[in-house]
C-alpha cells in the first residue's frame, strides 16, 4: 500500500536536498522554503495521481505554476523567462532564473525529462484548460524550427540591452518578464485554436524547449513499453498531447523528447505495455 508512494517520497527528498544545499551554500532561507515548497507540491500531485486523483496534475500546475508567476515573477520582480536566465548569466550571479534553469530546465531532465513542462509551467498551466487536450490536426514538424528562432531573439534582446549600456536594466528585465508572458498567453492561446491542439506553442515556439529537448533524451525517468504485450490498437497514440510515437521502447522513438510525463497514455493502455 505504502509502497506506490515511495516515488513521490523520493521527490520530496530530492528537492528538500536541494534546497538545504542552497540554503546552507547561500546563506539564504528562502532557498529552503522555495524548494522544499516545489517539491513538496510535486510530491502531493504525484501521490495524488497515484491514489487515482484526476485533477492531480492540473493541482500541480497551479500549485506551482502560479506560486513562481505571481509571487517569484510579479510580486519579488526576478524575471524567470529565459530573457531573466541570459539576464543573470551575463552578470555573472548565481540567482532564482539562473537556478531555476539549472534544476528545472537544463540539468533537472536527465533525472524527470520535462516533468518541468508536464507538472509546473505557468504557461502550459493555463494551456492545458484549453478545449484540445488530444491534438485534433496533425503535428506540423517544420514548424519546429521557429524555437530556435525564438531562443536566437530572447537572447539577442538581452545581449543587446548590455551593449547598449541601457539604466535601470533590472527595471527593464521586469517589464519584459511582463511583457513576455502576455505575450506567449495570447500566443499559446492563438495557437492552440488554430491548430486545435493544446500544446500548439510548445511543439512549435517555446524557446526553452531548446534546453529540454535534448537533456530530455537522456531522462531517467520515462515511460516505458513493453512491446512484446502492444497489440498496436493506437489508443496511446491518440490520447498523447505531444504526438510521442510511445508504444515503442527505443529513446529514439518519434517525438520521443517531447513527453511532458502527464501519463494519460499509461491509463488507456487496454493490455498495460506502457508504464
Ligand atoms: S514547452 Fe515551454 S511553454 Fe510548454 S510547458 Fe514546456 S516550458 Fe512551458
Ligand atoms: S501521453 Fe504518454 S507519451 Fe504522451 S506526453 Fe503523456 S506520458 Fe508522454
Ligand atoms: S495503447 Fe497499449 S496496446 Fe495500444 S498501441 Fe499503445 S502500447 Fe500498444
């Protein structure tokens, strides 16, 4: 009984290292009750959802999602879009985007893949209550490029505003963080009616996904297929948000870097290949 929830025992454990490490490196609590309030969200949903609750991960997205937007976003004013990661890696501090980045984004998936992107997000938060929940069109793969032109834009911005020597640059950084995030609200929602998919601005525009994609592939956690007990019905590949060709064990499967670990696919399962 007690056994299911070790998982999410082991997550909390594994923030609450992090945050201690922080707190005793930077001589900061807000290190502590920062991270031990993440993962202690991330392991409430996690236990959540293996007690069967549907509104697990949709509790974790808004948990956490708006705790970084409104609290660590609006009202501390750290830019925590990529535009506040070039920010402080440019002045060369160690702070909440640089950290962010580091955990969430760039070293965090070779442990959870993008459970970032699954479980957090406070774009995708607002997304995934959109009406396309199961992509309704095709995935349109060359469009995928346009992350890259994204990614290119956020950090030219930046590099731009250094060379300029403008003032009251931490000002500035906020108003974009405000800026940004409308923008890719109105953005992802645009996008996901016309391509009738949720997740339309996750496939195709998010910059982030430049950092994600690839530390992904190398992800310890991950669902896997036991392709010996897939009967091919299809059901996995139609309920799958992110097009994850997931009835396939390889790391190399299509998409295979896109899975965001909401496990819809593993519920549908009629012969449970996946888990
Ligand atoms: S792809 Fe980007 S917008 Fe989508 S969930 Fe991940 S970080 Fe958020
Ligand atoms: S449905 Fe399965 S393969 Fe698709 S994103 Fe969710 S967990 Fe990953
Ligand atoms: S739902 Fe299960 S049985 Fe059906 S294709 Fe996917 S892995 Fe195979």
């Amino acid at each position: 009984m007690f056994r299911k929830y070790i998982p999410s025992l082991l997550l909390f454990l594994l923030f609450e290292l992090v945050a201690i490490t922080l707190w005793i490196a930077k001589y900061n609590i807000f290190y502590l009750l920062n991270f031990s309030y993440i993962g202690g969200c991330l392991a409430l949903g996690t236990a959540l959802f293996t007690a069967g609750k549907c509104y697990a991960r949709h509790f974790v997205q808004l948990a956490v999602g708006s705790y970084m937007l409104l609290y660590l976003g609006i009202i501390s004013c750290e830019n925590m879009q990529i535009e506040g990661f070039w920010y402080y890696l440019f002045l060369g501090v160690f702070e909440a985007a640089t950290i962010h980045y580091a955990v969430a984004k760039i070293f965090g998936p070779l442990l959870f893949g993008r459970g970032w992107c699954g479980y957090a997000c406070w774009t995708a938060m607002v997304l995934d209550f959109l009406p396309y929940k199961q992509p309704k069109k095709p995935r349109k793969e060359k469009l995928g490029v346009l992350r890259y032109v994204m990614f290119v834009l956020s950090l030219a911005v930046v590099l731009s505003l250094f060379l300029m020597k403008i003032a009251n640059l931490e000002r500035i950084m906020f108003w974009i963080f405000l800026g940004g995030n409308t923008f890719y609200y109105i953005v992802g929602i645009v996008l996901a009616f016309v391509f009738k998919d949720n997740r339309a601005f996750c496939k195709y525009l998010c910059p982030v996904t430049v950092f994600l994609k690839p530390m992904s592939y190398f992800s310890l956690l991950r669902v896997h297929c036991d392709e010996n007990k897939c009967i091919h019905c299809g059901k996995c590949l139609k309920v799958c948000p992110m097009n994850v060709e997931v009835n396939k064990e390889s790391r190399k499967r299509k998409n295979g870097t896109e899975c965001i670990l909401c496990y819809e696919c593993t519920k549908v399962c009629p012969t449970k290949a996946l888990h």
